[in-house]
C-alpha cells in the first residue's frame, strides 16, 4: 500500500514488548516518516513529547514504568501534549479497556493483531481529526493580525463568523456517547475529538473578541466576550466530566434501559440540572416511549422552578403509562388532584415490569 501522499513527519512509539514495537515499525515504513522514535520508557517518552513536535504517538498498553492507560492520561494532562494523537496499539479487546482509552481521550484504538489496512485506517483518521479545524485556526492567526495592527473591526468581523455555529461541539459530543451506545468506538473517538476541538475554537474566537474590543476602548463588550470565552472553557470541563460519567454508566451498569436516562439521573442528584435536562433529551431520542424520561424530565423542571414545563412532562409520562404510580404522585404535587385514569391499565406482568424498571431509574 501507497502512503506517501500522507505527510508524517515524527513518528513515536512507546512500549515495553520489542517484538511488537518492531511490527509497528514495520507497518509505518508505508507513510515514510522521516523520523521514528522507539522508547520503552514513558518517562523518557513524555520528555521527548514536550520538546519535540511529534505527528503521531503509538501506544502499547505495558510500557517498563507504567501501563499505557497512565501514559494516555498524563500526555492529556499536559496542555503542550493535549493536541498530539495518541493512537492505543493492543491485544486488550476487553470492553472496559477500550471505554477506559475512550474516556481518557485516544486518538484511535488498534487491536493486535491487526491487517494493514486496519492499522492505517485508525492512525490516518487520528492524524485527520487534528486537523478538523485547520481553516479555522487560521482564520483566527489572521484576525489576530488583524488586532495588533488596530484593524478591530475587521478582526470582530472575522471572529464573530468563527463563532456563528457555537453548538457544533455540543451536536458532536452526543453523537460521540450515541456512538458508545452502538458500541461503534471508533466514530465515537472521532466525535468526541471533534467536539474538544471545535470548543478549543470557540474560546479562542472569544478571547479574539475580547481583545479586539478592548483595542476600541470598549470595555464592556470586553468583558461580557472574556466571560463567554471562560464558559466555553467550563462547557468542555463538563463535557469531559460527563463523557467520563456516562462511559463508567456503560460499563458498570449494563442492564440500564436507557445509558442517557441513568446519566440524567445522576446529573441532577448533582445538581447539573440543565445538563440533567439535556441528557434526558438525548434519552427521548432512543426511546420517546418511556414514561420514566418524560417523569425524570419533569422533576428536573419542577427542581429548576419551571413548574410549566414539569406539568407538561408529566402529562406525558402517564399518557405513555396512566398505572404509573410515582408518576401519578407527582401529577397530584403539581396540580393538587388525581390524575384522571383515561387509559386502561397495564396487564399485571406489563405493570411490575414497569414498576421495577422506574425504580432502577428514578
């Protein structure tokens, strides 16, 4: 296979197994880097990572003094390593292993052994998915130009078009938990990677803002873009939280009906009832039919005082089931009556099913 039309520059792989990085090795001569570094030390590697500009990193999972979970998680901890791809190369194809490299922010997840067509597969999308914003990036380089030669209101010009489809981060972070949901890693390690990119972006553009407004000497817009910027900052904290969240959901609780339903659970036990309310949002869209995300949703609204909104989600979640019993009891909270039985009972087996189902998610 041809791979020179696939620029990269440095390669490094990191693993204790000989054997196993001499394959890597092997299978890399097709994309021609002009340099590759082996270390089986991760400490060594991490140092080599930070002073030099490294394309692509590939990791085994047993390094000599630490395993490459540990590794991943300190290269993500680092703000000079968080943009390198960090491609996992393994013959652990346990389902918690790949969570776990998921939720700490691989690039890729190879398993061994692998054909070369897998193992180019995953080390092009890792390298791809770090250029996702590439136009983007130098559209901000050149509005900051734009700053320090006092053209502010070409450079607000330039900053406010970045910034007009802010909810992409959002719209690929729940495609990324959809894709964990269908166990479709790969597209999930893409999403997810997308989504810390484009919110990366967003802050930037903010920042942009901020400071071409105060070249103006307009204060307060100054402010106000400063303060959007260290949202978006707080919007990925919560997405990364919540990713990490949902993905231990997965894992540890396998029989849940609904993974985006449990996850709204939780979240609002927290008290994170906006993203308690978005994560049900995200359930309906598995299964709308379920009572117990229309019962969850309106407690959230009745927590955050829209008591409107709560009566509505109610409704619906006993038109779905009118025998829902701790549905019924919050009808009568929000309307001061009984819920006027419309519909016919459940069956006796249907009801318990019900009954054990709410329980598990309440």
């Amino acid at each position: 296979m041809d791979f020179s039309p696939i620029l990269l520059d440095t390669v490094v792989i990191v693993g204790k197994n000989e054997e196993n990085a001499r394959r890597d090795k092997r299978t890399l001569a097709a994309f021609r880097p002009r340099r590759l570094e082996l270390f089986a030390s991760g400490e060594k590697a991490l140092a080599f990572l930070v002073a030099n500009r490294v394309d692509v990193v590939l990791l085994d999972s047993q390094l000599e003094d630490m395993d490459g979970l540990q590794f991943l998680r300190l290269t993500r901890r680092d703000m000079r390593l968080k943009d390198v791809p960090v491609v996992m190369v393994t013959a652990s194809s346990q389902r918690d292993k790949v969570l776990d490299a998921i939720a700490v922010g691989c690039a890729g997840y190879i398993l061994r052994p692998y054909s070369e067509e897998t193992f180019a597969k995953h080390v092009l999308r890792a390298c791809q998915v770090e250029r996702v914003t590439e136009i983007e990036r130098q559209q901000i380089e050149d509005a900051r130009e734009m700053v320090a030669m006092g053209n502010f209101d070409d450079a607000i010009e330039a900053f406010e078009e970045i910034i007009s489809e802010q909810n992409m981060a959002q719209k690929y972070y729940d495609m990324g938990c959809r894709c964990l949901v269908r166990q479709k890693y790969g597209q999930a390690i893409i999403a997810f990677k997308k989504a810390i990119k484009i919110n990366d972006l967003f802050a930037e553009a903010y920042k942009g803002l901020a400071d071409a407004y105060k070249g103006k000497g307009e204060i307060e817009p100054f402010k106000r873009y400063m303060q959007k910027a260290a949202e978006v900052h707080a919007q990925f904290n919560r997405m990364e939280e919540t990713k990490e969240l949902f993905i231990e959901i997965l894992k540890y609780d396998a029989n849940t009906p609904n993974p985006f339903n449990s996850l709204g659970v939780k979240l609002r036990k927290s008290g994170d009832l906006a993203g308690a309310l978005h994560a049900y949002g995200q359930a309906l869209a598995l299964t709308p039919e379920d009572e117990n995300i229309h019962f969850n949703m309106s407690k959230a609204y009745y927590f955050m005082g829209d008591t409107d909104r709560a009566k509505a989600s109610v409704e619906k979640a006993l038109h779905l089931n009118a025998g829902f019993d701790e549905g019924r009891k919050l009808y009568r909270k929000l309307f001061g009556r009984e819920y006027p039985r419309q519909a016919e009972a459940p069956a006796a087996g249907d009801a318990i099913s019900r009954a054990a189902h709410s329980m598990r998610d309440l």
